[in-house]
C-alpha cells in the first residue's frame, strides 16, 4: 500500500514540473514573437556631387631608353691590373674604372724624359753658337729657329715625352661622364680593349605610340606620367619631346617622352605611360560609387528626407583609373544635381530605399 502512494507522489511531481516547464516555454517563445525586430543597418561612406575638371587619361606601353650610353674601352694596348668597379655602379665623371699594368709605360716615360732632357742640352749649346740662351728663345727668326730644333732633335724628343705622358695616362680607364657601370667585360689579366658600357642614369627616353585617332590627344611639352610595370606605386612626370609625323603600317604614330632618373628606372624597362587631358565642368565620382544593377550603371544616393538611400541610373561618359565622368539617365527618369550626397563606400549589396548610416 505505501509503495502504491510513493508512485502516486512520484507522478503528481513530474506532472507539474511538465507544466511548469511547459509555461516557461510558451513564456519564451511569447517574447520571442512579440519582441522588437534589429532590422540590419548599412554603413556607408559619401560625399558630395560637385562639378569638377576631370584628367581624361591615355594609356599607353612604351620602353625606357637611356639617354646617354656610350661603350668605353682602353685607348691603348696592355694587360689588365686592376678594376675598380662593378655592374650597375654609380659613378662619378673621371673616376678611374680600371688600370693597366703600368711597368712598361712608366719606363718608356723615364726614358722619354731623359732623351727630352739631353735634347733641351744639346738645343743650349747650339743656341749659344748662335749668340743665344734658352731664355732668348723668342727672339729668334721663326725660320733659324725651327732650323736648330730640328737639327738638334729637340722637337723629336718633345713629341716622344708628349707621347709617353699620354700612354702612361692612358693606362687609367676614366668615366667619360656621371652615370652607371654596365655590361662589364674586362677581366684582370686580360688584354685590354672593350671594357664596359656607361649609361647615363640622369634622364631617360620612353618610346611609346598611340593611334592615329589619338594624334589630337598627345602635344609637344604636354606632361605624361611614366610608371614601371614592376612597381605601379612609382609614378614619375615626364614631358612629351616629339611627335612622328608619320603614320606607320599599323595606323600608330611614334611619341617620344623624356622622364628624369630614378634608382626605380632601368635601360630598356617596359612602361606605362599616362597621358592626361583636362576637361572643365564635369559630374565627377569615384569609380566606387557606381555599381551595377539590371546590367545598367547605377549609384546611390542619400534621399534628404528618408536619411535612405535612392537607387539613381547612370550614363558613365568618361572613365580614368580612379574616376568616373557621370550623367543622370534621363531614359530611366534620374535626376542628379550638385550637392547631392553620394555613396562611396558601402553599397556593393545595397538596395533601394534601404536604411543607412553613415561613416563618420
């Protein structure tokens, strides 16, 4: 009988406790209907719809060329000694690149100097056989004088020096001009001769070519920005310094820029060339703002009285590669005027008439 009222207890327990939990159930579930719905909110950046002059760019690849480039080799025979350089170097003009071995030239100096030396005696004694020094040198007729010169092996003896002062010299192999080191050659212990090539790294060419329809777009001195394709954040300005005035097979035309140098640059490096034009009075957005929907050109701006966005079509009239030249699409019925706030950042998944805060 106890154990009959023990199970009776037992059920009574887990009956209430089943609907206790079952009230707090509905209880959540309850809140869950009726409480408050986050909808999602879209951060976005803008900015205001001014007018503005838009750079009208031209694209082009071209080549750097060295403007200065000269081989430079020894100017008389011998053996390499030494070498003072390497490839890609910097150089300043009449630095010593490399030597000779000198051995042989300095004798042949040494002797130079001594038949110089006897010559200029036996020149003293003749001089004195005529009534003259050394000193009276220029008193003498033109015609006597280059007479007792010759006979005296003077003038013989002044040209060898002259000539082994040169050779000697000679044996140092000096930059013709400021610039780098390149496509070396020689080698110590080698004859000498082609030694290296010397570039002049202040200043390039780039050789680039736009169409014949593009010929109004390019000028004498107008400005270009030259870019290596290795490295896109470099940019230098250059100007334009001639224009072909012939139209090749391929209905292009040759335009030859000039850029300064830079450690950036190299002889015969690949280039992008960046020819602007400026066009007063445009619509002008970043690229960024416009978006496609319905596989038509669209940006967003900020409705003024909702504080939502307003899906707005556009026409894109020009395009570089940071903006875009815009018109409202008066066939879908848009409208657009200075001052409006543009989105810029932010609506990738934008819809219309949707919710926005904007990025301070």
């Amino acid at each position: 009988m106890k154990a009959y009222k023990l199970i009776g207890v037992l059920m009574i327990a887990v009956f209430v406790c089943g609907c206790k939990g079952n009230k707090d159930s509905d209880k959540d579930t309850s809140e869950m209907a009726h409480g408050s719905y986050n909808a999602e909110k879209n951060l976005v950046t803008v900015e205001p719809l001014e007018r503005k002059t838009f750079n009208k760019q031209l694209i082009c690849n071209g080549k750097l060329e060295a403007q200065g480039k000269v081989g430079v080799q020894f100017a008389t025979q011998g053996t390499i000694a030494q070498i003072n350089v390497r490839d890609g170097q910097k150089v300043q003009k009449g630095q010593i690149l490399a030597s000779l071995d000198k051995e042989q030239p300095k004798r042949q100096l040494e002797q130079a100097r001594l038949a110089f030396d006897k010559a200029e005696m036996n020149l003293a004694d003749r001089l004195l056989d005529y009534g003259y020094t050394l000193a009276d040198t220029a008193k003498i007729p033109a015609e006597q004088k280059r007479v007792i010169y010759i006979n005296t092996g003077f003038i013989d003896a002044q040209m060898a020096l002259e000539n082994a002062e040169r050779t000697y010299k000679q044996c140092d192999l000096k930059a013709p001009f400021t610039g780098k080191v390149a496509n070396m050659r020689g080698r110590v212990y080698e004859q000498g001769g082609q030694f290296c090539s010397m570039i002049d790294d202040s200043r390039y060419l780039v050789r680039f070519s736009v169409l014949e329809t593009e010929y109004k777009f390019v000028s004498v001195g107008q400005q270009v920005l030259v870019s290596p394709f290795i490295n896109n954040e470099v940019e230098l300005k250059g100007t334009i310094l001639s224009i072909n005035p012939s139209v090749d097979q391929n209905g292009q035309i040759s335009v030859t820029a000039q850029v300064p140098g830079s450690d950036e640059l190299m002889d015969g490096m690949n280039v992008r060339i960046t020819v602007e034009n400026t066009i007063p009075n445009q619509l002008v957005v970043p690229k960024s703002a416009v978006v496609i929907r319905d596989n038509m050109d669209v940006l967003f701006r900020i409705d003024r009285r909702t504080g939502h966005s307003l899906w707005t079509y556009v026409n894109v009239l020009m395009s570089n590669t940071t903006h875009h030249v815009i018109e409202p699409n008066r066939d879908r019925g848009a409208d657009l005027n200075p001052g409006d706030l543009i989105i810029t950042s932010g609506n990738l998944n934008l819809g219309d008439d949707a919710e926005v805060v904007i990025a301070k």
